[in-house]
C-alpha cells in the first residue's frame, strides 16, 4: 500500500491594485502558506486587539490593512510583524504585473479582469506551491461577474496541489491581512512616513527570511 505523502497546508491570498481602470501602476497577488497557523493566529489577535483598542473601532470595521496605517498604528502593524519573524514554519510568495508595459495585453473588461485574475493566481500557485503540499486557499473575497465562465472553485482542477478554496472577507481572516501589509509593503514607493516605515520593516523581513520563504516574482513579457 503507498503511503500517502501529502502534506496539508493553508494559503492565505490577497491581491493590491487594480487590474481594469484605476490608476495602479502596478497588480499584484500575494499568498502566506502555513501548516499550521493556530499558534500564529493566536499572537496576531493579541495584536489586533491593542489596534482595535487604539483606533477605538469596532473590530469588524478593523483590519491591518497597508492603506489604512496611520502615525498612530504603525507600531501594531510592525508589532504584527514581529510575530512573522518569530514564526519559522510561514513563507510568503506573490506575482507583480506592471501594467505600463506595453507588452501586457489588459483585459478590456470586468469578465476578462476576473479569468486573468484566476489565470495569474493559477500559475503563482503552480510556480511556488511544493509537490508533496496539498493546499487549502483561503482568498478575500472578489466579485465573479455575471456571466463569468469559470469560478474560484474551478481552481482545484488545474493546480494538483490545490484541495479546496473559498472566498473570505479579509477583516475576518488576519493572515489575510498579513499577506495584504507583505504585498503592498514590498511594493511601496510612496513617501507617506507611516507607511515607509511599515514598507521598511516589511523589506527587513524580506531579507532576514530569505527568498526561500519571501519570493517576489516581477514579470517580465520581453522574455
């Protein structure tokens, strides 16, 4: 009988930009795998707590969330990152599009927006996710418009690691949070203080994890 060498995992997903109309320079999706995020779970809500004690807001109207850090919230977040830094069982990886490129072919609607959205999270997936993981995806919530082809739920048949998916509302979910503050820190080119500080600490984590466990992949259409 074979032994069964799968080895389950939970991936966390968010995106940053916007890849039809708006005025993003760039779009990018970004993800935090994990065996077992309990424990880290568990140190990030003591976390959010003290920011939702410091904004005086109700926590479902809380979240870490890069666009919203202010002077007065910054240390949470960076608190938050230190919780990352002492896990040593996450990585994180994402995919960066410029959408300036004149090689990049934008899609000219909501329907084409939503298969590239699901055509990039597919080969992020396949590039980064590990032979032996079997994944579950946890992914904030986007809307699928009327008439699409495909859903999120089509994924598991064209990523083998892929088990399941489902989508989330990010305020519920702080490892979705988390991947939003890694994937527009690692991007920011602002000159915001708060969030350069934020965007500083996010890259210090980036180095001191290695890109074994931080892997950005800028893409490139001339090659």
């Amino acid at each position: 009988m074979a032994l069964n060498t799968h080895r389950p995992v939970f991936c966390f997903l968010d995106e940053t930009g916007t890849i039809l109309g708006g005025s993003s320079s760039h779009w990018a999706i970004g993800a935090i795998v994990h065996p077992w995020p309990e424990e880290l779970i568990e140190q990030l809500h003591a976390v959010f707590e003290g920011l939702v004690s410091e904004c005086k807001r109700h926590r479902t109207a809380q979240e870490f969330h890069f666009n919203e850090v202010t002077l007065g919230t910054v240390r949470h977040f960076i608190k938050a990152l230190d919780c990352l830094q002492k896990d040593p069982d996450w990585r994180f990886f994402s995919v960066v599009v410029d959408l300036n490129d004149p090689l990049f072919e934008k899609p000219n609607d909501a329907k084409g927006a939503w298969a590239c959205y699901l055509r990039w999270i597919k080969l992020m997936l396949c590039r980064n996710l590990r032979p032996e993981e079997k994944t579950t995806l946890l992914a904030d919530f986007q809307h699928r418009p009327k008439g699409s082809a495909h859903k999120l739920a089509t994924l598991p048949a064209v990523v083998p690691q892929l088990w399941d998916v489902i989508q989330l509302e990010s305020h519920g979910v702080l490892l979705i949070q988390m991947a939003d503050v890694l994937l527009a820190g690692s991007l920011y080119k602002g000159v915001s203080a708060c969030k350069k500080q934020l965007a500083d600490r996010v890259n210090a984590l980036r180095k001191a994890v290695g890109k074994a466990r931080f892997n950005e992949w800028r893409v490139r259409w001339d090659k």
